[in-house]
C-alpha cells in the first residue's frame, strides 16, 4: 500500500507542477487578451486553479509520505500540457494564447485522470471531490474556450 501512496504523491506533485504552467498561462491570457468576458473567463480559472493547488499542498502535508527521502519527481520531464501552456505563457497573440490553453486543458485532463485512478484507492474524500470537478471542468474546458473565442476574437 506504501507504494500506492508514494505514486499517488508523486501524481499529486505532477498536478501541482501543471497546474503552477497552468496558471502562469492564463494569468498571460488575463493580460494579452482585451475581451472582457474572456478576460473574466480565465480569471475564474486561475482562481479554480489556485484553490486545487492549496488542497493538493494540504493533502501532500497530511500523507505519511517522507518527501526529502521518497518522492522523486523527475522534473527534466514536462507533461504535454505543460509544452501549451507554456506556448501560453510565451505569446503576446490573443489567440495563440487562448487556443495554446485551450490545447494544454484537453492534455492536462488526461493528467487529471490518471492521479483519479489511484486517489480511488485512498481515503482523500476532499481531494477527491476537488479532483473529479476539476476533471469534469476540463472536460467542458475546450468547448468552452471555443465559444468564448468564437463570440470574443472574431
């Protein structure tokens, strides 16, 4: 079980670090793009992000987890969702920004989903909650964005 645990943190540290891309991309998304509504958009994203992030720091606190000798996260290696919110982060084009986000949610779903599947096995009810509606968020995520950028950037 020990073992389940150390992977799951190791997921968990996965998340925190596309969520922390994540947020830089949007925040460059509040800046570049003058849409208020889409500037609005991605504000309660980033706000949405933030509050995750703050429930994956307590539940990495709470786990029995020794993260100086354990966890090794192998951080030269960047998740595919990480590539397009960093495409985000790098822009100064309104719409590269929102499409390279849009892009980096459908991967970082898959992130998402993979950290669900062994959280299944533990008792983190609150995680867990956290985690399936910001699953399901993502989900949506990319139509979302598109009508947003339809209706904003045309």
């Amino acid at each position: 079980m020990e073992k389940l645990n150390e992977e799951a943190v190791k997921s968990l540290i996965q998340l925190r670090e596309i969520n922390a891309v994540r947020v830089k991309g949007y925040q460059n998304a509040v800046q570049t793009i003058r849409n208020g509504n889409l500037k609005k958009y991605f504000q309660i994203k980033i706000n949405e992000m933030n509050d995750f992030t703050d429930c994956i720091d307590r539940s990495i606190m709470n786990s029995n987890i020794d993260l100086n000798k354990s966890i090794q996260v192998q951080t030269e290696k960047i998740h595919q969702s990480q590539f397009y919110f960093t495409m985000a982060m790098s822009s100064t084009n309104p719409r590269t920004v929102a499409l390279s986000c849009q892009l980096g949610d459908k991967f970082a779903e898959k992130a998402y989903e993979s950290t669900m599947n062994l959280l299944q096995f533990l008792s983190l009810p609150e995680l867990l909650t956290i985690l399936g509606k910001h699953i399901s968020n993502l989900r949506k995520s990319f139509d979302t964005t598109k009508e947003v950028l339809d209706t904003a950037l045309v």
